[in-house]
C-alpha cells in the first residue's frame, strides 16, 4: 500500500471513473493517442451544433460506437469495483460510483445505483419533449417519440459539451458526504468532473488518483497509482477488502 494510505479509514468513498477504465475492455478513450478524437471532430459530433447541423452523422457515430459496445464485456477493474460496493454496504459503508462513460460496464461488473453523468449510450432522448427511452436498435432520423410522436427528434442520450452533465444534485451531494475521493481513468481535462477532485481536497478529503499516468490534474491527489486499471484497481480493492 503507497505511503499514508494505510491511515485513511474511509466510510464512504467516492469514485469518479473514465474512459481509462473501460480501455481494456476493447473501448477506445478520448484523448490518448489513437483515441476518439484523433478521428473525430468533437464540435462536429459531440456537441448540440453539430447534431444540429448534420443530425445523421451524429447518429451514424453513435450508431458505430453502439456496435461496438454491444460485444464487449467488463473486465477486472469494473468488477472489482462492485465487489468493494457490496463489501463496504456489507459493513455498514457506501461506495458511489460516478462515471463519465455511457457504456454499462460498471453494471455488467456488478455494480448498483451507478451515476451516469455524462449519459447512457443504450437510450435516447426527444429532443422536442425531452422523453428518455431504452433504445436497442440503430438510431435514425425515420425513428418516431414514443412520448410526443414526433419523428425525427431522437437524440443520444448523452452530454455533449455546452451541456450540463446529469445528476449534478446527486453527485454534489455524495462528494460532500465522502471521506476518500478516487479517480480512476479519467484524463481530468473535461469540467465539471475535473473539479471534483479540487472539491474533495477543499473538503478537507483525502483524494487517490489510478490510472496508466499522470492525469492532468495528478499534482491535487493525495496519493497516486500509475498501471493497469485492470491491475491496479483490482489490488487497491484487495488491499481495503482483504
Ligand atoms: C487508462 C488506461 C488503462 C487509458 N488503465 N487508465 C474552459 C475552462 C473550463 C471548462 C470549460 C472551458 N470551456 C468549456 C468548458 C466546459 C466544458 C469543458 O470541460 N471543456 C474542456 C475541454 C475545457 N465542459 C462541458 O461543456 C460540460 N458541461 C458543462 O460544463 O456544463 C456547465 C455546467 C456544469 C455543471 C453545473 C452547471 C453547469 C459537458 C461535458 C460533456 C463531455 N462529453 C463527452 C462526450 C460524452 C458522450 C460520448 O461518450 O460520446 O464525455 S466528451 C468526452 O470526454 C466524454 C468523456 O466522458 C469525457 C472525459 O474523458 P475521459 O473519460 O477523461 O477520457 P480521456 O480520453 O480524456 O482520458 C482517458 C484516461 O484514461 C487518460 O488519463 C489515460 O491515461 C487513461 N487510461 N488507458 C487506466 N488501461
């Protein structure tokens, strides 16, 4: 265990997660060398402008990355993950898992209650009368609201930038009831979840950073593991459940 980690005593602990810890699933991240954005354009397909713009394309990229989700499969760091929720709601404690990723990984690994705070991939919403569904299909313009009817209006269920991220209420509230703080995965350049771990050290939180390296952000973390996350998340957990 990295020095002075053995010291902290956590009840409740708070997760933030990223692309980083889906990547071994077979996941591309964002900004890593050959990640999503060194192929598209993030005004283009991630942000309400260019859905505007050009709405099929939109879907067509979502329609490829919901290909791609369909086959992959958790791997050890998102298990890990919920094992430690169970083992800690088993004593008494809570885990909050908050994640930036809209695949449902941490699910699949066992885990409950996950905030999805930039969206969920496997739903849509009417950008008219803002009705959210599951959606299993291929997402086109002929597709028609459930809620409202009205045909052509179903968007991602995701956040793109320029929007405000889901359940901010939630997460604002589980990080000011926490008393350990981890990321794991994320680059911390997209705000708000960036500043949370800013919000945790202000709280006084001990805060951890995993992850393959150094995010950018990595100098406000009280206690840092650079690897795997398929590794190191699974070695933390052991070293707090035994
Ligand atoms: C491994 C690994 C392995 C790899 N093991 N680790 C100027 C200053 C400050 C803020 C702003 C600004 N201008 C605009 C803003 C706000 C803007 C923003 O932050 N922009 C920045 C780019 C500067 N943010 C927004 O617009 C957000 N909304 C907002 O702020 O609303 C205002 C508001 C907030 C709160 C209350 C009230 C009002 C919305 C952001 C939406 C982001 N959307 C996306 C797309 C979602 C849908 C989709 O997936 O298509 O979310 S963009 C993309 O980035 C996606 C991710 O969730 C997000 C974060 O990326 P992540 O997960 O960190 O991935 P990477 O690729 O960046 O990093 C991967 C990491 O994994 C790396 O660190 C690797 O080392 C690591 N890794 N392999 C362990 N095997």
């Amino acid at each position: 265990m990295a020095s002075g980690e053995a010291a902290v005593n956590p009840n409740k602990i708070f997760v933030l997660t990223g692309a980083g810890v889906s990547a071994e699933s077979g996941l591309s991240t964002f900004r890593d060398t050959g990640g999503l954005w060194t192929h598209y354009k993030v005004e283009d397909v991630a942000s309400l402008a260019g859905y505007e713009r050009d709405p099929a394309r939109v879907l067509e990229f979502y329609n490829l990355r919901r290909d791609i989700h369909r086959d992959v499969k958790a791997n050890p760091a998102h298990e890990a993950l919920g094992r430690l929720q169970r083992a800690w709601a088993a004593r008494g404690g809570e885990v909050t898992i908050c994640t930036q990723n809209i695949d449902h990984l941490h699910e699949q690994g066992g885990a409950e209650n996950v905030i999805h705070m930039h969206g969920e991939l496997g739903k849509v919403r009417c950008h008219d009368c803002g009705d959210v569904t599951a959606a299993d299909g291929e997402l086109s313009l002929a597709l028609g609201c459930v809620a409202c009817g009205r045909i052509g209006g179903l968007r991602p269920h995701v956040v793109w930038f320029g929007e405000v991220p889901l359940e901010m209420d939630l997460i604002y509230e589980k990080l000011a009831g926490a008393d350990l703080f981890v990321s794991i995965g994320t680059s911390g350049s997209v705000y708000p979840a960036a500043g949370f771990v800013a919000a945790a050290r202000s709280g006084g939180v001990p805060t951890m950073e995993i992850n393959l390296a150094p995010s950018e952000n990595a100098q406000l973390f009280t206690f840092t593991r650079y690897g795997k996350a398929s590794e190191a998340v699974p070695a933390w957990v052991s070293q707090l459940v035994g």
